[in-house]
C-alpha cells in the first residue's frame, strides 16, 4: 500500500495558513505505472468494480458494459503519460485525480458507445436480478421488485441528472469529483442530484399509485 | 424572508447533499439513524433513502476480470518494450490514441435530454476517408486491368461467338455498303 501523499499549501487573503492537503490518494501507484507500465495492474484492481459498475448502470448490459470497461482502462494504460494531476485542497480528504480522470475517460467511452443506439436499452428487471442476493430467497422477490423501481425510476432520468445519481450513490463520489468528471460546478452537480430526487420521487410515488394495495412492494400477501 | 427560486433551489441542494453525506457516511459505518435538516424535502430524503438501499455496486464476472488483467498486461508489456525498440518514449499508444482520453470532446446521446455541450464529432476520420479513397482507387485499376485483359482473351462459349459473329457480320456489312456506294459514285 502507497504511503498517503500531503502537500503545504496555505497563503489565503494575504495570511499564509498552513493545511495539510491530502492529494490523489492514487499518486505512489500512478507514479509507479508511469515508470514502468506493467505496473498498472494495482490501480486497475482497484476500480475495476467501479468502473464496470458505472457502465452496466449507464447501459444496462452486462456484456456492452464489459466492452466499455476493457476500452477505459486500455485507453487509461496508453494515455497515462499524459495524466496531470491536479489536486486541490477542496477536493477533500481521499479524493482521486486519477479516479477523476479514469471517469472521464469511462464517460466519453459509455457516451460513445449509446450514441450507436437508437434508443436507450434499459432493463431493471434483468439488472436488479444481477444484484440480488441469490441466498435470500424470501426476500428476493420484494426486493427485486424494489430494486427494478428504484432503476427503471434512475433510467429514466435525463443524461447528466442520471450520471450524477450513480456516481453519488453507487460509486460513492464526492460532489467535487463528479463536477470534475461531468465538467460542471459543484453548485450545478448539486442542483442536478437534487432534481433527480425529486423526479425519482414523483415517479416513484406515480408508480405506487398505479398499484392496488395487494401489489404494493413489501406486501407479504404480494 | 423569501429567497429567490434561483437561490431557494441552490440552499435546497445543499441541504440534500449534506443529507447524502449523512446518508452515504451511515451507511458505511452500519448506524440506523441519519441526522437531517427538518427543512429537507421529505420526499427528497425518502427518494435517497430508496436509491441507497438499491443502487449497489454491480461486480463483473471473475474471467472477465482476468480475461482483462491479460490484455493489460500484454499491453504494457508492449508499451515498456518500445522504447527499447526505438519507439517514442513508451508512447505507443491503443489504437493510435495521441491526445488525453480524458479530454476528448464527445458527441452526447441525443437522447439524453439534459443541455450538455456537444462537441466535435471524434471519430478518426482523416485515416477512413485516405483508406477508402486508396481501395477505391486500387478497386478501379483492378477493373480496368480486368476488362483489358478480357478483352485481350475472347472466350469460347457458345453465346460468345454468336455475339462476336453477329459483331463481325454487322462490320462486314457496313463496309460492303460503303464499298457499294464508292463503286456507285
């Protein structure tokens, strides 16, 4: 494991604050596959699940989201050398640059790869299956039905309110990140996850209303 | 006091990403209350709560994983040799990729409805249209050649020769006409 990497920096309104700031928590690995190339299995590991994550959210197929992750992290091997990092202190305490970068490149590859499309493919049933416990086969059911909701609701969602929403909820990122990686202000990106709820809970409650109360998730005589 | 929508609509955002942090951080450390801001839209916080619970991390199968570790490492031992070959620095890169991955503009799903800059069409082009016109142009010499070359070789099938006997007797007669009208001037 990499030893964390902090930098000084300070000088605000004319008073020199010190601040310890963490930086691209990736830099040792990065460093080191830029050396030596073969070096690059580490970082590859470490977001492979959340790369290939976002693409299966962002295409709804298993194997369309395999082809998407195997061209980001072909392009991240080659382009490396021209990776810049560049850290800032409002990024906050474990931010990535490199995952950053990695998502940007995962975005243009996901976007080019749906504008072959007609229409967007979406299937929640199908996908919410993937992710469902196969142990817990009582609550399979129900929870199936709940997940292919809660994705046909995000499938629904507008391009860049939907890639914030699975950035935030499924990768886990920061809001400064996803600014980073969809090129917006991180006041913008907040606006977009806010709508998205919104939306989300319109559609969510549409969909409900839509149920007699026999059918409603969670219903045990369901 | 009442805030512009503009600004309403900004403190309420900040309000649900703070909710989100709560949210994301609660759930990290398994705790069943999360801290909220009563002014927060409960519809918002009942929408997040529902995401969290079902939008989880998808897993690509174990041989794809390897499969892919395969193919890095081969292409990495490809891009560490060039150098040593005389290449440029190590740069050698997929699929003739010279500017940053990350940086390169894309065209958005027109689909998407969200009003994201589009940019230009990224495709490399310029190599497409060179290939195509070569084989276009290899295509016509080769067609030419073709029809010299049959030309040059008659064939022997029956229809062949009625054609060329009809040819060559619609020849004759021409020429004996015109061989009549000179004797006649």
């Amino acid at each position: 494991m990499p030893r964390p990497v902090f930098w000084k920096v300070g000088a605000t309104d004319g008073i020199r604050r010190s601040q310890i700031a963490h930086l691209d928590r990736d830099r040792g690995l990065v460093v080191e596959a830029r050396r030596d190339p073969t070096a690059f299995e580490p970082l590859y590991r470490r977001y492979l699940a959340q790369v290939y994550s976002y693409a299966y959210y962002e295409l709804g197929d298993h194997h369309e989201a395999e082809d998407a992750t195997e061209r980001t992290f072909l392009f991240a091997l080659s382009g490396l050398p021209r990776f810049q990092e560049r850290a800032h202190p409002e990024d906050g305490q474990g931010a990535s640059t490199f995952r950053v970068w990695l998502f940007r490149i995962a975005r243009n590859v996901v976007a080019n790869q749906r504008r072959g499309r007609r229409r967007h493919r979406w299937a929640p049933l199908e996908a919410a299956s993937a992710v469902a416990d196969p142990m817990d086969v009582e609550g399979r059911a129900t929870d199936r039905a709940a997940a292919a909701d809660a994705w046909a609701a995000v499938g629904r969602l507008p391009g860049d309110r939907r890639r914030a929403v699975v950035l935030r909820f499924v990768d886990e990122m920061s809001t400064a990140e996803i600014a980073g990686i969809l090129g917006r202000s991180e006041g913008a990106v907040r606006v977009l996850i806010h709508r998205a709820l919104r939306s989300v809970a319109r559609d969510l409650d549409k969909r409900e209303a839509s149920f007699t109360p026999a059918e409603l998730p969670g219903n045990p005589a369901r | 006091m009442t805030l512009p929508i503009h600004d309403r609509v900004e403190a309420e955002a900040l309000l649900t990403d703070h909710y989100l942090e709560s949210l994301l951080a609660a759930h990290d450390r398994h705790a069943q209350d999360i801290p909220f801001d009563t002014a927060l839209d409960s519809d918002v916080r009942r929408a997040a709560a529902k995401l969290r619970s079902n939008l989880t991390r998808v897993h690509p199968s174990f041989r794809f994983e390897e499969r892919l570790a395969a193919s890095l490492a081969e292409a990495a031992a490809r891009l560490r040799l060039a150098p040593a070959a005389g290449g440029e620095s190590g740069a050698r890169r997929y699929e003739g990729l010279d500017y940053d991955p990350a940086d390169r503009d894309i065209q958005m799903d027109p689909h998407d409805g969200d009003p994201t800059p589009r940019g230009r069409v990224t495709h490399p082009s310029r190599p497409l249209l060179i290939g195509g016109a070569l084989t276009s142009a290899a295509l016509s010499i080769a067609g030419a050649a073709y029809v010299a070359w049959r030309r040059s070789r008659p064939t022997s099938s029956a229809m062949e020769r009625a054609v060329r006997l009809a040819h060559r007797q619609r020849a004759v007669r021409a020429a004996s006409g015109a061989i009549a009208r000179r004797g006649l001037d």
